[in-house]
C-alpha cells in the first residue's frame, strides 16, 4: 500500500505518523503555541527528528464550536509556515488541513504534498478537482456540518453503516475525477458523541476494507480526556493506548501532537506483528 507525494512513493504497509502543527490561536490543545516562524520551525523539527513522515499545517480550527475565519486570513496564517518549512527542510512531505479549493491550490503550488479536507468536498465542490488536477494524495473525513455546528448533528440509525455510505460516494467521486491516492479518516469527534466515538473505533476495520490507508485522528481529544475526568494536557496516555487499538484494527497513518510516543507504540505494535 503506497501512496505517491510529489513523485515519493511512501510505503503504508508500515503504519506512519503524520504530525499536526497547528498555526491558530484556539486549538483545542496547542492552540496559541506555535505563533511565530521559528517556533513553527523548531516544533517541525523535532516532530521530523522523532520520527514523522508527514507535517500537517492547519491554520483554522475545526474544534466544536470554533471561530470562523476568512479566506484571507486562512492564508495569512499559512503561507508563510509553507514557505519557511519547505526552505529549511528540502523534501518535507507538508499536508495542509483545509477545506477550501483556493488555498489548496495556492499550498500546491507551493510545494505541499497532500490535501487533509475535513469535509471531504462537502464545504467546498471545488475540492476534489482542485486536487486531482495537482495528482497530491487526498485526506478525506468523515464529518456533518461544519465545525460551528457538527455537534448538533450527531445523530444516526445505524453509525458505521452510515460512514461506510458516505466513504464509498465519495470515493466514487474522486475516482471519476482522477484522484489516485486517497486516505480516510473517519473523524472521531466530528459530529459524533463519547459513545459513537468509541463504537466507530471498535468497526474501524470496516473502513479499512475499502482498501484505501485510514488514517486516525486520536490525538489528546475529548473523547479521551472527558471519559477520564482530566484534561487534553493529561491525555497522552489515554492517547496511546487508543493509538494501539486503532493499529491493531488497521489504522496506517496516526495523526498526532506527540511525534515520540506514537512512534514508540508503532514499534510495540510492530513487535506484536512480528514485523521488525
């Protein structure tokens, strides 16, 4: 299972780690931290140091309830980090978090290899052909509504029934405009509750019969921290053992805050396999 990032075939058949670098001020965990160029720099860096294969940049929050922001702004906030990444590190594999087609675009042209679209082109119908047209490896997640309000729609007949209809149309979709290189990533706390996160990791492997790379987004979430009574700055451990299950159920990509940790609980599970 590979996928092609700028003429790089990278190899899936060994789980990796993409890590998040989050250049807004509201994240829900390190929303602030990352403000200036250098510090942007340096948490690239060491993220590339222990371990990551890919960086993904987001520059508008998708917590519940976030803060809209323009397009310009969007952009104001991400270009410069693309532009400074990709200097200081020739061949960085950068994936950028948005769901607008216009900033896409102007990413891709910079040199950005992957689209992570939480909407999977719901919120933007110039998406998907934006991509196939740059050929970059498409991150597409499940998710209803939009940020401000997915929380409100949370509510299903049958949870992984759905998910899987919503995966196969739209990979119906990107196949029919020529995207090659899709990853999916089922969008756990994105209009979903506690218990239909935890249900969904539980048949995560039924995404993973599509035969496309899953990705995982586990990271310090609520789904963790509010289950344990605790907080997203006490949740990495609650984060790795999650990071197991999802490996163990087929997961291939972990999308993190903390690069070492998920790292060392590939090589545990690596262990397990028996794949050293």
């Amino acid at each position: 299972m590979t996928i092609n990032c700028l003429g790089k075939l990278i190899d899936l058949g060994q789980p990796r780690v993409m890590g998040i670098l989050n250049l807004t001020p509201d994240s829900f965990y390190d929303g602030g931290r990352f403000s200036s160029s250098d510090l942007v720099v340096r948490q690239a860096a060491r993220m590339l140091e222990e371990g990551a294969t890919f960086i993904d940049l987001g520059a508008y929050s998708s917590r519940p309830g976030a803060t809209h922001i323009s397009e310009e702004e969007e952009l104001a906030r991400l270009l410069p980090a693309v532009d400074r990444l990709l200097g200081a590190f020739p061949g960085i594999l950068l994936s950028v978090d948005s769901f607008r087609s216009t900033v896409a675009k102007h990413c891709l042209d910079r040199g950005v290899a992957i689209i992570n679209d939480i909407s999977a082109g719901a919120l933007d119908h110039k998406m998907m052909a934006t991509v196939a047209a740059f050929r970059a490896p498409y991150i597409m997640m499940h998710m209803k509504g939009r940020p401000q309000d997915m929380q409100e729609q949370a509510q299903y007949r049958d949870l992984a029934g759905e998910v899987l209809y919503y995966f196969s149309e739209k990979l119906a979709q990107a196949r029919q405009l020529g995207i090659n290189d899709c990853i999916l990533d089922p969008g756990f706390g994105f209009a979903k509750t506690m218990d239909q996160n935890y249900a969904l990791l539980q048949q995560l492997d039924q995404i993973t019969g599509f035969g496309f790379p899953v990705m995982v987004g586990l990271s310090r979430k609520s789904m963790i921290y509010k289950l344990l009574n605790s907080s997203a700055q006490e949740a990495l451990n609650g984060t790795t053992a999650l990071h197991m299950v999802a490996l163990i159920k087929g997961a291939r990509i972990l999308r993190v805050h903390d690069v070492k940790e998920a790292m060392e609980c590939i090589a545990l599970f690596k262990a397990l396999q028996n794949k050293y």
